[in-house]
C-alpha cells in the first residue's frame, strides 16, 4: 500500500520539477502557464470606487485635514 503513494510522490515531484525548469526557461514577457498563474487581461472598465463616485461613502466625523 505504501509504495503506491510513494510511486506517486515521486510522479508528482517530477512533474514539479519538469515545470519549474520550464517557467524557468521562458523569456520575459511571455504569459505564465499552471494551476496558480494569474489571468492578465486589460480591461477598460474603471475601478469601481474612484474619488469623485457619487456611490463613495464619507468618512465617519468629516474628512481629515
């Protein structure tokens, strides 16, 4: 039974090992690939709370000076 999870450890930290060396590889700028790589698409909606939003709440006691 234990050499079934240790067969697959070893699987897995090759794996490991495979994608490491090929993100590290990759030229800059080039987009990331995996499980955990953040989606960069431009969007050119603006942030949803800006400082003349009407939908704004104020500070509680007025604003500071």
């Amino acid at each position: 039974m234990e050499i079934s999870l240790y067969v697959f450890d070893a699987v897995m930290a090759l794996l490991l090992f495979y994608w490491m060396s090929k993100v590290a590889k990759r030229k800059p700028g080039t987009p990331l690939t995996g499980l955990f790589a953040y989606r960069e698409t431009l969007t050119s909606d603006p942030p949803a709370a800006t400082k003349n939003d009407p939908r704004r709440r104020p500070l509680p006691g007025g604003p500071r000076q």
